[in-house]
C-alpha cells in the first residue's frame, strides 16, 4: 500500500469516528426555529451510529461541521498546519459553514442524518421486495432533503455562495421535485441554508463556454430552464416556500406558482433581469401581473425594483410575513397542520386548480424561454454580465 493510499484510509478511517459526536455538551435553546428539540437532535446522534454504511469523506465532514456548529457556533479555533491533514480538513469543513446560526446547523444535522438513514432504509426494503438495483432517496450535493411530519424539506444548501443556482444544482432541484412528487408527504416545502434563501443564478454558468460556443451554451441553459420551470407546473402537491432571506432571479419567479409564501421580516425580493441584459423567467411574465397587478410587475420586472417582504406580502407574492425571530417556529407550526389535512384531497383540490392555467404556463414557459435564449447570445447581455463581474471585482 502506497502512502498517499495509507493517508486516505486513515483519514477515512478517523473521520468515521470523529463525524459523530465529539465529547461536548449540548448547548442553546431547548427548541430551536425549524421545530428541531434537543430530543430531535438527541435521535439524529443516535440515528448517525445505527448507519451500517460509510457514507464517504465529503459527508462525514459535513456531519462533523454541523455538529460543531450546532453545539459551539461559527469555527472559532485557529487553523491547523498544513501537514496536520485530519484537523485541517475538519477544519475547512466547519469554517466553510460560516455563520450559519446554531439552530439552522441542527436543522441541517437531522437533515442530514435522516436523508442517510432513508437511503439504507430504502436499499433494504428494495433489496427485500427483489427490486433489482433501483436508486432510493440520496444525499445531494448542494440540497439537504428530508421528510418529516408529513413534510419534505427541500434546503438550498450553498450558503457560503448565498444558494446561488449552478447547473448542477438546477438538476438536483428536478430529482428533488420528481422524489417528493413521488413520495409519501403531503406538503413539499423550499428554504435556504444560512443568511440567504437564494442570490438567483451564480453566473459563473455563463463564464463556462462550451466547444460549440455561446450558441451551444444557450441553447443547453434553456432547456434546462425549460426543464426546470416545468417540474414546478406539474408539481401535483401542495408546494411552499419559507423564504429566510433576501430572494434574486429565478428563486423569486418561481414563486408565482407556489401555493403558499412564507417569509420573514429580513426577506427581500428582487428580480433584476434587465439590469444584466436578460428578460424575465419562470412564467413570471405571466403570473406576476395576474398576482399584483402590470404597473407593478412592471416596476419588478422590467426596472428591477426591489421588495421587502412586507411590500411583497402586500402584492399577494407572498402569503404571510413573520418576525425573523419566530419565523421558522410558526412558518413550520403552519405548515405542520396543514400536513395533517386529508392529502388526497389536498392534492386533488391544488390539481383542479392548476389545470384552469397548465397549459398556458406551460405556453408560456416554452416563450419565456425562447426569448432567453436570444439574450443570452447577444452583445447586449454579454456587456450586461461583464459589467457585473467587473463592478464585484472592485468591491
């Protein structure tokens, strides 16, 4: 054995042991804002040393991470050497959570752990039932993914980029619609990790210029925006957002076939399309109008105006505003009961309702889309973007 292949079986082999839980005590509130109790994340602990599979470096180090965070706060040692690998890497891993708060990190933790758990217990009752080798419920990379009470959670987690959207991120969205839509829950519910719910598109997508060209890269970008928007038409259940924080681009589009809007008093709602040259998405050209009216989803729309949460609510974008300090215990308390209601019906009476427009947002998605496209390969949006870059690269 090599010594470079020693490292990494060692490595491996201490973070297994260190991904659970370290010996300190439990500190923070006895509740926290998602509804997670210390009991909650008492069981996630347990649930974590159940695990009869080695999950890999990258996940155990997020275990590690959140659990610090969620019993100490932000990183707050200082950085191991170079050659101290291990601590290093433990290290990276905690302080790359930033300043995510103890109780969104305990949230995050029993997330994580459940989403591990569901994976065993869907490859062992696959595995009895003789289903071949059929996919069960995964970890994803920049999603948490859980279901609880009747709930699936599904986390923008990219918090050190603010949830910004990348390519890859934007096909996980889609499994994640297809596995909810699927699945048993009754409710499926959309939140960010950290300060922000989502900054929109990261627009490193479109520095990334394929062989073919910018031609080839509008063209790919919008059918997976096509992709994208239509998982959110044919969602079948109800579909919420617990909007945490400020909301850009097509985190907030989007937002105009949700079934209910949640969000606390911090949240913000911007949509700056033709500041960067581009036009609008996710069939918001036709739900923000029918919502709050054209002047005013022209003021969002075309001048990039930009709205509180409480402005928002009072266009009808959004359902209800709380506190930010109460936000996450009474948006989930809502959406708790609303889980108990006969989900039959539920999705039955959202399906009727949906079906007087379907066709036309899906009408209006394949137009919204075409339109992109052509921005996106002109000279005008190139600059839009550049321009973008360069006023970031002088802050």
């Amino acid at each position: 054995m090599t010594f470079m292949a020693l490292r990494r079986l060692t490595l491996s082999r201490r973070l297994w042991r260190l991904s659970g839980v370290p010996a300190v005590g439990f500190r923070g509130t006895k509740t926290s804002t998602m509804g997670v109790t210390e009991q909650h994340f008492e069981e996630a602990k347990e649930k974590l040393s159940s695990l009869k599979k080695d999950p890999g470096n990258d996940v155990k180090l997020k275990i590690y991470a959140l659990f610090k965070q969620a019993t100490r706060g932000p990183c707050d040692t200082p950085k191991p050497g170079m050659l101290d690998f291990i601590n290093k890497a433990k290290w990276d891993s905690w302080k790359s959570l930033g300043s995510i708060t103890q109780d969104e990190a305990r949230q995050q933790y029993c997330d994580l752990i459940g989403s591990l758990v569901a994976a065993e217990d869907g490859g062992s009752a696959r595995e009895s039932a003789g289903a071949g080798a059929g996919v069960g419920p995964r970890a994803y990379d920049s999603l948490l993914v859980s279901t609880e009470d009747d709930i699936t959670t599904i986390t923008l987690n990219r918090p050190a980029k603010k949830n910004a959207i990348t390519t890859q991120m934007y096909e996980e969205i889609i499994e994640a619609l297809q596995e909810a839509a699927r699945g048993p829950s009754v409710v499926t519910v959309f939140t960010g990790a950290g300060d922000f719910y989502c900054s929109g598109n990261d627009l490193s997508n479109f520095t990334k210029i394929p062989e073919g060209g910018v031609e080839q890269m509008a063209k790919a970008g919008g059918e997976l925006l096509r992709k994208f928007v239509k998982a959110f038409i044919d969602f079948p259940k109800p579909l919420a957002a617990a909007v945490n924080g400020p909301a850009v681009g097509i985190s907030v589009t989007v937002m105009g076939m949700f079934d209910l809007v949640y969000a606390s008093e911090r949240a913000t709602f911007h949509t700056p399309f033709s500041q960067l040259g581009q036009s609008p998405e996710g069939c918001s050209s036709y739900t923000f109008p029918r919502i709050m009216g054209f002047s005013k989803a022209n003021e969002m729309l075309l001048f990039n105006k930009k709205l509180t949460a409480v402005q928002a609510c009072q266009l009808g974008l959004v359902t209800e505003v709380f506190p930010d300090s109460s936000f996450r215990t009474e948006a989930w308390s809502r959406l708790r009961s609303y889980a108990k209601l006969p989900p039959d019906s539920l999705a039955l009476s959202k399906q009727l309702i949906r079906s007087v427009e379907k066709e036309r947002l899906h009408a209006v998605n394949d137009a919204e889309v075409e339109r992109l496209m052509e921005r996106w390969t002109s000279d005008e949006c190139f600059n839009a973007v550049m321009d973008f870059f360069r006023s970031k690269a002088k802050l």
